[in-house]
C-alpha cells in the first residue's frame, strides 16, 4: 500500500521527507532521542503515520493492530530473516518503549484536541485487551475481556465520530482547546506519577471505573 501526495500533504508533517526529523526536533526537545539500534527516522516515521491526526490510515484501518502493522511496513521496520520485527521495532508496535510512548504523547497533545488524546488512549487499551484474551483461559476473566473490548469500542466510536465527522468542526474545536494547558498536563507522565489520586480523579476521571485493580482483569463498563 502507497499513501497518494495528496493524502501525503494533509499531515502535519511529511512522514517520509527526510527533513522531518530535524523539524520536530527544533520544535520540541522531547524528539531529541535516542533508540539505540532503531533507525529513528523509520520511528518518526512510523509515528507520524499511525498517530496523526489527519492520518488516512486511521479510517483506512480502524483496527489499531492492523494499523499500527501498517504503518509499520510503510515506515520499513526491520525484520528478522523469518519474518518477524526485530526486537527494538516491536518494541514500539507493541508499546514497550517507555521513551517512544512519551514521544506519541507529545505529538498528539500536539494537536490541541484532548478527545483525540483520549481517543489514542483508549486505542491503547483496546490493544491490551487483545494481548489479554490470547492468555485468558478462565470464563469469568474471558467474559470480563469481552465486556471490556466492547466498552472500549463504543468509547472509541464515539471519539471517533466526534473527531473525523467533519474537517471544519474539527478546526473549530482545535481552535478552542488550544489553550488548555492544564488538560494537557494533566495527562503527562510526570503529573501522574506525582498526583494525589483526588488531583487525578478531578483531572481525568476514572477511565477503569472506580473498582478497577492492575492486577486482575474487572468489567470496566458503566454500572
């Protein structure tokens, strides 16, 4: 699959303009990393591509796994002689990065739209629940993943209609959340590692439900 200039041009960034990274990285120190053996372009690349804004393959590709295997190929990730990612690329695909998962957080703040923020979380977590049905052999726990997957795809949905429904409202609400710094904020990494779980609740709710525990698996849907 090739992506036409003019699919191309609605980016806010070239994916594949070789310039790109030196422009994201006067723009905001966040982009000045390091991957070690990753070709960092490839990863800009990828980023760009999966997680833009005005990126086609988000309606090309609904499913977020699809998507992210996608752009993935587009971006020329390496792989193995059988087929497989090399470990630094499915790294980033799978979200085991913690340094590149700060990176697509600052891109799509970037946009000045929180839903789409929530939109990416929520594509995160609906990954998740794929990783966990592969592992679950319980009923209960079976159930509880499938009740989770469908809340989850609602959620998104919903986001997503809010969000690509049309160009103009789209701008418009761009326009309006531009300023909100603290919403932004309070999203970081560094606010939530250092918040209250009052300051958290106030800021961001509780996306889980109020119930939710890391260590099992519970219905995340509302009660």
């Amino acid at each position: 699959m090739k992506l036409e200039q003019k699919e191309i041009d609605k980016f806010r960034f070239d994916p594949f303009d070789p310039t790109t990274l030196g422009l994201l990285e006067k723009e905001h120190e966040a982009y000045r990393f390091s991957l070690g053996k990753v070709d960092k372009r490839k990863a800009i690349t990828y980023l760009i591509l999966c997680y833009d804004l005005h990126s086609p393959l988000i309606k090309r590709y609904p499913d977020i796994i699809d998507r992210k295997i996608r752009a993935a190929e587009l971006s020329e990730f390496e792989k193995t002689l059988d087929g497989k990612f090399k470990e630094g690329y499915e790294n980033l695909i799978t979200g085991e990065n913690d340094q590149f998962n700060d990176i697509i957080f600052q891109y799509i703040s970037s946009f000045g739209s929180p839903e789409f923020v929530a939109l990416v979380m929520y594509w995160s977590l609906l990954a998740d629940e794929y990783k966990n049905a592969s592992k679950i052999t319980d009923s209960k726990e079976r159930k509880d993943v499938i009740a989770n997957t469908q809340n989850l795809l609602t959620k998104i949905k919903d986001l997503t209609q809010i969000l690509f429904s049309g160009e103009e409202v789209m701008n418009i609400r761009i326009a309006l959340y531009k300023g909100a710094e603290k919403r932004f904020r309070a999203l970081t990494p560094e606010f939530i590692t250092s918040a209250t779980e009052e300051e958290l609740d106030e800021n961001i709710g509780k996306p889980y439900g109020k119930k939710y525990k890391p260590s099992k698996i519970k219905f995340i849907g509302n009660k």
